[in-house]
C-alpha cells in the first residue's frame, strides 16, 4: 500500500509543480482565492481531481485530518467538511481507529447514493478480477483457452439428461426445499463411495463453496493460514477475503522440516493442502510424505483441509490413499466435487467432516443459499447407484491421457526448443511449464492473448510474489484439434517474445 502521508503530499504539490502557489483554490497560507466555492468545497475538489487522475489510488490512507489542516493552515472542520464531501460522494471511506481511505473513483453516471462508500470492510478486498478476466476473455468464440480448469466436457454420461429429467417430474423432492446437508440419498451415496458415515458427508455448490463455508466457521481475521505454494487461485482468494494471513509452504519440496518450522513460527490455525494431482503443478505427496503431515498435524493439534478434487482423474495408475483415509485422530476435514468429472456448472460438491461440524456449517448455509440444487443432487444420487458415474470415470482418463499426448507432441513440435520444461503429470488436468531463459509468464500472457491463446500465468497461484518463470496450461478441456491449434499460437507468441521482448508485464491485462 501506498503511504498516505506521501500520496496526499503529492496532491497538496501538485499546483505548486504547475507553477501555481494554490491547491483547487486554497492557498498555502489558508486564503482563498475563489469566492465562488467554500473552502472546505475547494479542498474536496481538489483531492476528488487527483483520485480521478489516478494519482491517490484505491486504498491509499489520506493524511489524518488534523495534520492536513496544519499543513494548509486551515481549520480541522475545514479538512473534516472536506472529507465528509468526499465520502458522500463515494471516493474516500472512514472508520474510527483505522483512518480515512481512498475507496473507488465513481464511474461516469453514477448513482445518486455512492454504495461504493457504503459496502463493508469485510467486502473491500478486490473479489479477483484477474480470475473474472480469465473467465470472460476464455468464453470468446476465437479463443483457445488452456487456462481454466475443467475436464473434456465434451463426455457427458449418456443417462444424466434422463435422469435430471425423471427428477423434475417425477420427484416431489426436486421443486420443493431440501435440508442444507445435502439430500439424503446423494449423502449416502456419497458415503457409501467415499467409505464414511452418512452424517459426515454435506452436499454444497461445489467444493468452493465448501472452502468458504469452513473458512468462514473457523478462521478469524489476522489469524494465520498454511497454504501451499503454489496453490489453487480460489482458495488463495478465500482465505484472502477472509482476512487471514497466508504463509506459504512450499509443495513441490514438501520438506516435513520446513513444514514444522512452519507451524512452529506462525502458530497457524490450519493447513490448506491439495494432496493428489495438485492444482496448479498436478504433484501428489507420496505416501510417506503424507504420514509425515498427518504427524506433525497431530503434534501440533493443526486442522487440516484436505482438497480432493482430483483424485479419481489419475492417468498412471492409483495414487496413495486419502490424507482422510489415513487419519486415525479425525483431524482432516475432506473436500470433493462433481466439477472436475462432470463439469464446473453443475456446482455440486461435498464436505466430508466430524458430524458436529457439519451440523455447524448448514447452519451457517442457511444464511446464503439454503442447499444445492435438488434435481441435480437427486440424479447424481441415482448416477452413483447405477454405477454409470464409475464408467463415465474411466473413459475420462482415457480421453485426458489423449489429450495431454496430443499436448506434449505439439509442444515438441511447435514451441522453440527449452522455452516450456516440464514433467508429465501422473493424474489431473494440468500442465505445469517452467519458462525457459528470457521468458516472463504475464509478458507471455498478454502475447498470447494478442495471438488468440489464453494461459495461467505462474502469479496467479503465489500467495506471496513469484511464480513469473513459470504457467499453467490445462491440457483436457479443449480437443486434440484445438490442443494443437492453440500450441501452435503459443509457440509463435513465445518464438516473438523472444525475438522482440515486450515491455513491462501488464498485471492488469485481464481486469
């Protein structure tokens, strides 16, 4: 952030760098050379021009008011009318024991009332537009888009329209309200495949909406959080909203030692882990990698959140058992979800947790969305139990272990020799690239998008700087066609980054 005290100093400076010994009108020694506007109106002008000049941003603290007074040689009421003007007109918001701060430039039109001002602290961090951006700019017809995760979507089990249709009109259940826990029958569907009691499984709108939920139950803002690093985009940002201060471990190393440390320095108050096929470098933990975090959680009493979203898309073989599998303490909350097998629309996931804590978390639901969709959770339900969800599994690896062939031959032929290095993933949806030497990842993401192909740029999954040697390219929602379509505009984006360096990387490209 800014320093507010250096920021406003640059706006009291900026008549006097014109030649000007006046700011809107009020002059150094507090005299007014307009009579056309009050005061403490010409002073509000005045630092309205240099927010919508772009030259006291978003989140700056403006200088306390008794100081800004002292420095004009005006009175405090003076400087407060100004302020109280600002805020009134949405650029500025104030909070006792925190300050007064610059808040939004209110767009062309704007309303009679600045909600703006009026939104919550809790609501002020940015809700990510660059992920926004990902998801417009990926929907553009001429796009080719390695940048989101989703499965081939193109497989949908033959049964599900059916199925979704039966429920609608044959099922009372489907158009009336349901409980927040889920269905029963999804849940004990979902028990019987995932090997729990009933109880300990809640049905949410995706897994997401699984990680705000227990976000929300168990963190207080300022209280530290273990995320690895890398780590998923959406969990970065709702542990973000949240307040929380995230500390990094560093998973492709997955170094026990340093985990330890970890725990040891910021006392957190729990572990974020994707454990197996991770989002974004698809690395699992081995199995003895995994008893080592499950013993130091134990140690040090550490809840851990266990994303399993990727579990069942292995292309190698099985991965290690569940962190939840290998828990004998219940100390792993697991999180899963239809989206990485279905389709990221359909919004349905589950939470699988001590029963007390999920009766927790339906309460706190029953603020928002009250449950998840009663069609859908009904012809999942009936999906599991004709075993149609098992078989549409299987054809998935095998479309996905296509696709990511059809990717790394296209790379091997189309992209310049050492510009993208990697390893294979053993299961997952990701590709995970460092760049080779004089390669920037956001450079090479505006290039790209010049060119008519989006990627994730390494930043966007760094909870503290980093990640710009390095990118993520989904290999397995697009066909082999549109894989090799889009490595050939990727090749030529990195083969002219390289011939003609671009400037600055421009972070706000996708905003």
């Amino acid at each position: 952030m800014t320093s507010g005290y250096k920021r406003t100093n640059l706006a009291l400076a900026l008549a006097d760098r014109a030649g000007h010994p006046t700011i809107g009108g009020v002059a150094r020694d507090g005299r007014t050379h307009s009579r056309r506007a009050a005061l403490y109106q010409q002073l509000s002008e005045a630092l309205a021009a240099s927010i919508r000049r772009g030259e006291l941003l978003p989140g700056t603290r403006l200088t306390p008011e008794r100081q800004l007074a002292a420095q004009l040689g005006v009175s405090r009421t003076t400087v407060i009318n100004a302020y109280r003007e600002l805020e009134a007109r949405g650029y500025i918001r104030g909070q006792v024991g925190r300050g007064t701060y610059v808040c939004a430039v209110p767009g062309p039109g704007a309303a009679p009332l600045a909600w703006q001002a009026k939104l919550a602290w809790a609501v002020q961090h940015p809700a990510d537009p660059l992920l926004g951006g990902l998801l417009q700019v990926a929907s553009q017809p001429a796009m080719v888009s390695f940048a989101l995760g989703a499965p081939a979507l193109e497989e949908v089990p033959h049964r599900l329209p059916e199925l979704l249709a039966d429920a609608l009109a044959r099922d009372p259940a489907a158009r009336w309200h349901g409980p927040a826990e889920g269905q029963p029958v999804l849940r004990q569907a979902l028990a019987a495949r995932l090997r729990v009691r009933a109880e300990e499984v809640m049905v949410v709108s995706g897994a997401s909406q699984g990680l705000d939920l227990l976000c929300r139950c168990l963190v207080e803002r300022g209280e530290s959080v273990l995320v690895e690093r890398p780590v998923n985009r959406v969990a970065l940002q709702v542990f973000a909203a949240a307040g929380a201060r995230l500390v990094g471990w560093d998973f492709p190393r997955a170094d026990s030692e340093q985990l330890e440390d970890l725990i040891l320095r910021y006392r957190p108050k729990l572990l974020y882990t994707n454990p197996t096929y991770q989002n974004p470098t698809g690395q699992s933990l081995s199995l003895a990698q995994r008893k080592e975090l499950l013993a130091l959680a134990v140690r040090y009493q550490l809840p851990v959140i266990e994303d399993d979203a990727y579990r069942e898309l292995g292309l190698l073989g099985s991965p290690p058992p569940s962190l939840r599998a290998l828990d004998d303490w219940g100390i792993v909350v697991s999180l899963g979800t239809f989206s990485k097998l279905l389709g990221p629309g359909l919004r349905v996931g589950w939470v699988v947790a001590a029963p007390a804590l999920v009766r927790q978390l339906a309460q706190l639901r029953l603020r928002s969305d009250l449950h998840t969709s009663n069609v859908l959770q009904l012809a999942l339900a009936e999906l599991l139990r004709t075993g149609a969800l098992d078989w549409h599994v299987r054809r998935l690896r095998s479309v996905h272990r296509e696709r990511l062939e059809t990717m790394v031959r296209a790379i091997a032929r189309d992209v310049p020799r050492g510009a993208l290095r990697f390893r294979p993933p053993e299961g997952g949806i990701f590709l995970w690239c460092r760049l080779g030497p004089g390669l920037d990842a956001s450079r090479l993401l505006t290039r790209g998008l010049a060119m008519g192909v989006l990627i994730a740029a390494g930043p966007l999954f760094y909870p503290d700087g980093g990640g710009r040697e390095e990118v993520r390219l989904c290999f397995a929602s697009c066909p082999p066609p549109a894989i090799e379509e889009g490595i050939r505009r990727l090749g030529q984006a990195i083969a002219a980054e390289l011939a003609e360096p671009a400037g600055p990387p421009d972070e706000r490209a996708l905003v």
